[in-house]
C-alpha cells in the first residue's frame, strides 16, 4: 500500500517520541513512500498520525510497526441558510390566465412536482414552464409563488420549499395543488410517495406510489391572481398562518437557472404567445429543447410564436412554372362561361291579300 505524504499547506505531522529533525524533511518531501520505506525514516516505535486537509477532505493517516490504517472522511453538508420569501415585482396589469397543459411524467424517484406560473420581466409577462425538481433536503414540501392584488398593483409572493405547504393564493395549479393545500404526494420516512390520482407517474420508473381521489373544494378555473377584479377571493387559513411562520429553503439553484432561460426566450412572453406557451412544461430544471417537453393546448410551434412570416418563394428542388403555362393558369382561373341568349322570335311575315272574284256582268 502506497502512502504520499503531502506536505507543504496540506499536511502536519504529529508525532511523538521522534526527533524533530527527522520529521522537518517530511513536511516539505512529496515523495510517495511505502509503509517499509517510510518507516525507516522515523523511529520505529513512534507511532505517526498525518492530518491531510485538501479540499474540505480530512484523511486520518495511522502508520505503525503493524500496519498503516487509513480512514476518510468526508465534510458534512454546509450548514441549512433559510430564507424568508416575500414580494419580488410589483406591476399594474393582471398577469393572464393559467395555460392548459398535460403535465410530463415524472422522470425518476425522488423529484417533486412545481407548476408553472406567470413571472414579469421589463413590460410584459412570460411563461415560467412547470417542471420536476429535486427537492434541496429530504421532507420538505414545494408551495408555489402567487400574484397578489393589493393597494392597486399586482404583487408576486415568491415560492419556497418548507416542512408544509403553505398560502398560494387559493390559484389552482394543477396536479395536486386545487388552491389549497397539496395532495400530489407525501413524504414517507425518507421516500417520497406519489399519488397517481393526480399525478403522471410511470410505475415501471417509480414504485413509491398510492391512489387517492382528490376532491376540488375551490371552483376550477385558470384564474391566476389573488383578489382585485376578477382574482380569487381566499385568505391564509389559521393552519397557513402558522406554516407561514416556519423555516423556509430559498429555489435550488437548477430552479433558478429555469425561471432565468425562461426569461431569455422571447416565444415564453404573453404577446407572442397570446397566453399559449409553446414550452409549459419540462420534465428536468431548463430543458426546454429536451425530449418530453409539453405545450399548452393552442399553443403553436415554438419557432412560430415569435418568428415573423416569410414570404412563400416556390419550394427548393421544384421547378417554379413557366411564364406561358402560368399565364395559362392565370388565364383560366378567371375565365367565366359565357351568358347564354336567347333566340328572339322573327316576326310573322305578312300574307298576300287574296283577289276577291267579281260577278261576270
């Protein structure tokens, strides 16, 4: 077994019993010795203990006269930042209604469902696709962002990941989020179960699942604002008060990657799109060219919604018509029959007046 001492502003040797001139050239050698060739460099009973720091790794070295033992461990997570969601924009025009979209099958074990919503950017709003992320820590829940109407603007409540889900507004995402609460899944243990009932979930990919009708407590519509003209009436129950009180995580960083490419495509804007997004939703964080992305009903090709039309010029590899043939065509595209007269009569011709016989005198 090969053992490098790294020395220099990795290493401190520890030892006791050895002189220390024996030990000087060790910190600064990055020779790679065996356990016998290192040995013979240092007292034969002193046992020697190497603290390796290197890139967050802390290797515990033992050599002794029976053998050298060598144990790593590895750095623990850094420790959990919260965070405290709250307003990102204030606008003054109503974000538009939710898109109709089938949601993508989830694509492994372990990710969590966050559907898509209305973000602003500059003057005008855009489309941030729904997709399946994971989770940053193990237990804990997604409760997705919300327009607000309040003191005559539209103000967006931004999403976060927390042990409950918490207010959204009462908007109805979807796919296990009816206004209220989450019943899309729920954490067992350390797995995640999913609820097919309202969830597309491949059982052949995913095995933690159960079955339960959900029921729609709010009115269904693609209402996608909380209060003002028109927006959802719901307040914070006292059970989301509550859980608005508790600790929460900030979007993991594959999430905010996903609402930024979002903000670069100008076919997610709502004036190219007309609120059919072509891209509502991706099966990972910013896939939006991978296979199984899905767009709204309506929506049109992604290349369409915001390319201009080119002019019709005759296809490639076909010979465009000659000049007689279409004038011919052209010729007999607006030919119209020809009316249809009617004979007029010719008028009687006169009889010659017959000679009346006269009496013989």
């Amino acid at each position: 077994m090969a053992n490098q001492c790294l020395a220099e502003n990795y290493c401190r040797v520890l030892a006791a019993g050895v002189n220390a001139a024996a030990i000087r050239p060790l910190l600064f050698d990055t020779s790679t010795y065996t356990r016998s060739s290192l040995m013979s460099k240092l007292s034969p009973t002193a046992p020697l203990v190497v603290l390796c720091v290197r890139s967050g790794v802390l290797a515990v070295l033992a050599a002794s006269l029976i053998g050298c033992v060598a144990q790593v461990r590895v750095a623990g997570p850094p420790p959990v930042t919260y965070y405290a969601p709250g307003v990102d924009v204030q606008v003054r025009e109503a974000p538009p209604p939710l898109p109709d979209y089938q949601q993508p099958p989830c694509p492994e074990d372990g990710y969590l469902w966050t559907p898509g919503y209305w973000a602003w950017a500059g003057a005008d709003y855009y489309w941030v696709p729904g997709t399946w992320v994971q989770p940053p820590l193990v237990g804990v829940l997604w409760t997705p962002g919300y327009w607000g109407f309040a003191g005559g603007v539209y103000a967006f409540h931004a999403g976060y990941w927390g042990p409950h889900v918490g207010f959204y507004g009462g908007v109805n995402y979807g796919y296990g989020y009816t206004g209220i609460g989450f019943a899309g899944g729920a954490w067992q243990g350390n797995h995640y179960s999913y609820n097919r009932a309202v969830t597309n979930v491949n059982v052949t990919v995913v095995h933690n699942t159960y079955n339960t009708t959900v029921i729609n407590n709010v009115a269904v519509n693609k209402v996608s604002f909380n209060g003002g003209a028109g927006g959802i009436a719901a307040t914070p129950s006292t059970q989301e008060r509550q859980f608005a009180q508790e600790k929460h995580l900030a979007p993991t960083t594959l999430q905010q990657q996903h609402t930024q490419q979002a903000a670069h495509n100008p076919g997610l804007f709502a004036r190219a799109n007309g609120g059919h997004p072509a891209i509502a939703a991706t099966p990972r964080p910013a896939a939006f060219n991978a296979p199984g992305v899905v767009g709204a009903r309506g929506a049109a090709a992604p290349q369409a919604q915001f390319q201009r039309e080119q002019p019709r010029t005759p296809a490639q590899n076909q010979p465009a018509a000659q000049p007689q043939q279409a004038a011919n065509q052209k010729q007999v595209a607006v030919q119209k029959p020809a009316p249809v007269r009617k004979a007029k009569k010719a008028p009687p011709k006169p009889q010659p007046k017959k000679k009346e016989d006269k009496p013989a005198g």
